[in-house]
C-alpha cells in the first residue's frame, strides 16, 4: 500500500455513476520517467522527493494504485467535425484531484490503456504525441493561457501499433476539470435535463459556488461565464498564433482550459487560412475559423439548457439566445484587449482598422506573426517588408496613436508579445531525437518554452523558422 505524502479528493464521485465507469490502468512492462515537472511540483508545493523516487514512477505509470482509490472514465459526447458521437475517455482515467495554493487539480493518466469507452482503441498512446502535448501545454501555460499541464512523460517500454510499431508513452495530465461541452451533451443526450441540471449545479459547487447564491439567475450567469470564458481563450490562442486542430465539442473545457492537445501547432508565416492537421480536410480549424467555431461550441452546450432557461420551450430558447449573443461581445472585448496590447495600445473599437491593417501587412508580405510583433516591441525593422510605404504609413499612424506613452506600450507588448514559440520544425526534430533515445533536445525545448517573453541565448538559436520546403503537417495523437 503506497502513502502518499498529499490528500487526494474524489469530487467527481458525488456525480451519479451515470456520469463515469471505474476503470483501471493497464500496467506497463517496463516504464521510465522520461520527464518530470519539477518546476510544477515546486510551485504546488507538492514533495518532489517523493515524485522522483522509484516508488513515484509506478505511480506515474499507473501501475501502483493499490487499492488506494478506484480511478474512473468519464463518459462524454462530442461534435467531431460537426457530428455528434458518444465517445468518453477511451485512452483516459482519473483518479482525483490533489490541492494547490491554485485550486484543486486532477490528475489524469493518459495513454493508460483499454476503458469501457476505447470502442475499437488499444487505449494507449505513442510517445511522440505524449512529448508533444508536454511542450505545447507548458508553453501556453508559459505563456500565461488556461490550459491542461503535463506531470510527467513516461516511457512504457511497449510498443503500439499505428500501421508500424512505435514507442508506446503516456502522461499524467493535470486539469482545473475534465468536464467538456460533451460531457453536456451526454448528459442531456443519454441522460434527461434533470443530469444536466446535476452537472452544472456541480461544476458550480466546484469552480463557481457565488453564483450559487442567486439561485434564480446561477444557472444563466453561470452559462455566460463559460462563454466568456471560451472567448477569452480562444482571443488569448489567436494572439500567439496558436492552432488547436480539433476543436471539437468534446475538446471543449467548461472551466475555459487549453485541453486535448493533438495536431495543434503555431503558425509562422501569418496567414489565417493556416491549417496544419491532416485530418482537417475542409480547413474547419483553420486560424481564422477558431472564434467562429468557439462560439459554435457553445451554441452546442446552451442547446442542452433549453428546457432548464424557461418555463416554456419558446422562454428556454430565448434565454439561451440571450446568452449566445454575448459571446461575440466577449470574444471581441478579449480580442482587442490581446491585440491591443500586441501593439502597444489600450484599443477600443476605433482602433480595430489599425490592428488590421497591420495584419493585412503581415499577410501581404508574408511576414512572421512572431517576429512582426517583436520587431514592434524591440523597434528593429530589419525585414525589407518594413521599407514599403505601406508600412511606413503604417507606422506613422501607430506611432502617433501611442503618443507620448512610449513605456506603457512597451511594457504591454513584452507581455504579450513572445520571443520564441515552439516551432514546428525544430520540435519535431526534437521529438524524433527522443524517440530515438536522445533526451536532450526535448529537454532544452521543455525549458525554453518556460522563458517565453525574454531573450536569453537559450532561445536564441530559434527564435526564426527555418525555412522548410513542405508546408507543416500535423497527425493525431493517438
Ligand atoms: P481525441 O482525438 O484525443 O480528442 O480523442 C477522441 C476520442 O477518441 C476520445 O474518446 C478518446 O478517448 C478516443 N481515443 C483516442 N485515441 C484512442 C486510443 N488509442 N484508444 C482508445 N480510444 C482512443
Ligand atoms: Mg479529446
């Protein structure tokens, strides 16, 4: 029996077992612990000693939970691509949630194997995608964007076969919720609006217990804090070029997280048509469709609340109108706001022309989104781009609107306007070095990531793309 030195909590047990099935890791032959959060476990004050020793690896591995507590699969729905499927952790178990000086957060073992929900799936995961998401979420979350984090990256020591072996991984991923848009839809889809009335009167316990207290308007306020916050993130994703991939309902957090990273990339050149995942024939993720498609989730989860909004189908269906307007609002005020400051400004609406024109800039000349808003905040114009009347009547009018405010605008670009982004290219490669047994490129890359907004001669080396050939492509993680 292992002691740990934390208390864990189970609050998604509360919920009906309508809501999860138990579910077990499958244990792993072999596995090592590849890479280990240090700097997470530090500031969760969670005991790293015990984290690190060989008894903190079966832990990781999901193979020592003893009889500790019962961990579970979530049961979800989830528009994929525009169609409803159920689908449910099928690669996925949680065992509960740890304290944080931030909040409680759940820990879940991705890649651990065969769940009552894995349908045709081995349930596992092939460690390049396991070491992607782990350099995708600490950089958004460096870069200061809700989002998942990785624990820890394990090798099992197995092999999984997609159409040729590979190196099998999982990670322990810590979550605020994993509750989705879906985990609604399932709800109300298989369940009846009395579970998704249960479902959000716990999330409110859980992340909103205020709203509880006006019991007349929790369940309207606490719909319009969840579009809010989707808008937010989805504004905050656009302004470092972020690409999610799958914006599927069932990838949708409730709690306004990053989460499910899959063919997710940032983009380079700017262009909003980009699109890098290959699954994503019709370009329905592409960067410009993501606050679109935002909005287009959350339409999805207000239709679930129909019956709950209103006395009469036609008063639901008002409410849930109401409150989808306002997500527009939201996403246009966190717009601004992100790209406000990426030029220094505290822009309202007046200002939106200038904004894009500097987009429009960028895509004419097919300049770096990165680096243009760098070459603004460092005030070096080294691309011939920046030479063009165009641009220098750009410039001209942005200078004349900070005025004499020089340092706020500064100070607010290096804020939001990152140094270095983890490219594509150079990622990959890393990921393949890994995979191949050479740790050390992954590793720089993981510690990159956390220094995002300051030059250092870390990041030096990377801080352009290089020039590649083929246009970028992302696969699955599965
Ligand atoms: P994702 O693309 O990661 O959002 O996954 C979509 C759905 O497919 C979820 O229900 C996953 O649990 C399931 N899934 C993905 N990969 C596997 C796998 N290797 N085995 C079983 N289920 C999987
Ligand atoms: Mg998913």
């Amino acid at each position: 029996m292992e002691r740990w030195d934390w208390t864990w909590k189970q609050p998604y047990r509360a919920l009906d077992p309508f809501f999860y099935r138990d579910s077990e890791p499958s244990s792993v032959s072999a596995p090592t612990v590849e890479w280990l959060n240090e700097s997470l476990i530090r500031s969760y004050d969670w005991p790293l000693e015990q984290l690190a020793s060989s008894e903190g690896t079966r832990l990781l591995a999901g193979n020592a939970f003893g009889s500790m507590l019962q961990p579970y699969a979530q049961a979800y729905m989830g528009h994929q691509f525009g169609h409803l499927t159920m689908l449910g952790d099928g690669r996925a178990v949680t065992l509960g949630a740890v304290e944080t000086p931030f909040g409680w957060k759940e820990w879940q073992w991705k890649g651990s194997g065969r769940t009552p929900f894995s349908r045709g799936g081995d349930g596992r995961g092939a460690l390049g995608p396991m070491i992607r998401e782990a350099i995708m979420s600490e950089a958004m979350h460096a870069f200061g964007i809700p989002t998942t984090r990785t624990l820890a990256v394990v090798q099992t020591g197995e092999e999984v076969h997609r159409g040729v072996p590979l190196a099998g991984g999982l990670i322990v991923r810590l979550a605020t919720s994993h509750v989705r848009v879906g985990t609604f839809e399932y709800a109300y889809h298989y369940g009846s609006d009395e579970r998704v009335k249960e479902l959000a009167n716990w999330m409110m316990q859980q992340y909103d217990s205020d709203l509880l207290e006006t019991p007349e308007v929790a369940l309207s306020q606490f719909l319009e804090r969840t579009l809010e916050r989707q808008a937010t993130l989805i504004a905050q994703w656009q302004g470092v070029g972020f690409i999610h991939g799958v914006m599927n309902t069932d990838n949708a957090s409730i709690v306004g997280e990053t989460i499910d990273y899959g063919p997710c990339a940032f983009m380079d050149v700017y262009d909003a048509d980009t699109v890098f995942s290959s699954i994503d024939h019709q370009g329905r993720y592409r960067y410009r469709n993501q606050p679109a498609i935002g909005g287009w989730n959350m339409a999805r989860l207000l239709e679930t609340f129909i019956p709950l909004l209103g006395a009469t189908d036609e008063e639901g269906v008002e409410e849930a109108q109401r409150i989808a307007s306002m997500y527009e609002r939201f996403y246009e005020r966190a717009w601004l706001k992100m790209f406000g400051h990426k030029i220094g400004i505290e822009a309202t609406e007046d200002d939106r022309p200038l904004i894009e024109a500097l987009l429009q800039l960028m895509e004419t000349h097919k300049l770096d989104f990165t680096n243009t808003f760098r070459a603004l905040t460092e005030q070096e114009f080294e691309e011939a781009a920046f030479e063009t009347p165009a641009f220098q009547e750009w410039k001209r009018q942005w200078l004349a609107r900070i005025g004499e405010k020089v340092e706020q605008a500064v100070a607010w670009m290096e804020q939001v306007n990152p140094v270095v982004i983890p490219r594509n290219s150079y990622v990959e490669e890393a990921i393949d070095e890994a995979v191949r047994g050479n740790w050390e490129d992954v590793e720089r890359w993981l510690e990159i990531v956390r220094e995002p907004y300051t030059k250092t001669t870390l990041n030096e080396p990377y801080r352009s793309a290089p020039h590649d050939e083929e246009p970028f492509v992302t696969y699955c993680g599965t």
